[in-house]
C-alpha cells in the first residue's frame, strides 16, 4: 500500500510540473481537452514534459521516440527485435521499411510495428538519413502497439510535420471542418485520396486500413491533416514506384490483424 501511495504522490508532482510547464512555453489559452489530455497522458504513462516524452504541435500531443524508451524501461520491456524489410527496400531511391517487434515480457507474443521512410516523407533535416529514420518509425509503433498509447510520435511525422506553436482551438482533423477542404482551393484531402484509388486500381476499405495504421489512430477521420497529407504522399510514391509491392502490403490489411493496439 505504501508503494502505491508514493507512486500517485510522485504522479501528482509531475501533473503539475507539466501543466505549468505546458502553460509557460503557450503563447494562449491551451483549452480545457488539452489540459484534461496532458493530466491523462501523465497519469496514464508517467510522460515528462521537461524531460521531452511528449510535444504539443499544431494543436495536439504528440509523443517522443526518447519518451517512448523511457516508458519502455519503466514498464520492464523485455526487448525490441528490429528487421529490415529488404524485399520492400530500395536503396537507389532511399526507400527503407523495417519490423520493429516490442516484447513486453519473456512470455510475450510481441508487438509488431512497421516504419518506412524516403525522401518524399522525411524533413528536409534529416534528409540522407532516412534509413535510421524508417527503424526509429518501426520501432515507436511496435512500443506504441505495445503500451496502448493512441499518440502518434513525433518522429512518424511525414515532411509536412505539424507546427510548433499551438493553434488554440484550430481544428485540423481528417473529417473536421469543411470536409478536409482547402481555403486556396486544392482538392480535398479525401478527394486526392480517391483519386489515387481509382488511378492504381487499389482495395478502398484496405487503404483506409493502412492510412489509420500509418496514422497511429483507430479510424482515419480521427488523424490529423498534416498525417493523412504525409500518409497520401507515401501512397502515391510507393504506388508510382513499386504497386505490386505496395498490393502486397495492403493484402496484408485484408486479413485478420494478429497483434491489435
């Protein structure tokens, strides 16, 4: 009892830690959801802010790869196996994929997550590097499979990534707003999504599959514009580059998923 007792004491100083750090670095008012979501996350999983777990960009939480590891060592993770994807690598062209496999015990099945990285999906920071870059997306979304967590990472983001100052209360999700439309007059997100569907000849309900996989959320609607922006832009690079190889992946979103968030 006296355990449990000293870890809700130390999770209360961190939940102030946080919301005053949260409150500091915002230049307005971070809303009522996005503090009640900061007091969950760190109750839930232990995320410092100070400590760099988690980021808000562009009106939302994002957590870290640092933030990820640290959870991962707190919570005794047993070991990570990561594997290069070859038959889905190009190296002429950068393009890396790589299974990452979280172990939560000695027992467990594992916890599977895959990353890809290329030059069209990557920031302009860390061009050249998009091999590193794919294992680092890999294994974040094995550790987020692994503990639950809904947030995407910061380092899955695509060359759109989100913006650091908070957008108090600006709306950016899939299906928010006008229908994903654009004020400059581009086609909606939705409908670019379409479009590339038709164009490939590709399985609607898989690609959705595959777009909330790669997004990190349940449902599509429920990611951010700037990660179904990113996730279309791989879809239309890989389908371009290799449709075959990407027919075969999005198979694999047709069947039963043995490893569920």
């Amino acid at each position: 009892m006296k355990r449990q007792i000293d870890v809700g004491s130390s999770r209360s100083v961190l939940i102030r830690q946080n919301l005053r750090l949260a409150k500091r670095r915002s230049v307005g008012d971070l809303g009522i959801t996005t503090i009640d979501r900061l007091r969950e996350l760190t109750t839930t999983f232990g995320f410092s802010l100070a400590l760099g777990d988690i980021q808000y960009l562009d009106g939302g939480w994002y957590v870290t790869h640092a933030g990820l590891l640290r959870l991962a060592s707190r919570r005794r993770c047993a070991g990570i196996q990561v594997e290069q994807e070859r038959e889905v690598c190009d190296p002429s062209s950068s393009h890396w994929v790589f299974k990452a496999t979280a172990y939560k015990s000695a027992n467990s099945k594992g916890f599977v997550g895959y990353g890809d990285a290329n030059p069209s999906n990557v920031s302009a920071v860390v061009r050249g590097a998009e091999m590193r870059v794919a294992e680092t997306r890999a294994v974040n979304r094995a550790l987020r499979k692994a503990y639950g967590i809904g947030l995407c990472s910061v380092e899955e983001l695509g060359f759109s990534s989100p913006r650091a100052e908070p957008t108090n209360g600006k709306q950016s999700h899939f299906a928010s707003g006008n229908g994903n439309g654009s004020a400059s007059g581009e086609p909606k997100l939705r409908d670019q999504l379409c479009l590339l569907i038709r164009k490939y000849e590709l399985d609607p309900s898989q690609v959705k599959r595959y777009a909330a996989d790669f997004c990190g959320t349940e449902v599509l609607r429920d990611a951010s514009r700037d990660l179904v922006e990113s996730f279309i832009s791989t879809l239309a690079d890989q389908a371009s580059k290799d449709r075959a190889g990407l027919i075969c992946k999005l198979n694999s979103y047709g069947q039963a998923q043995e490893v569920n968030s």
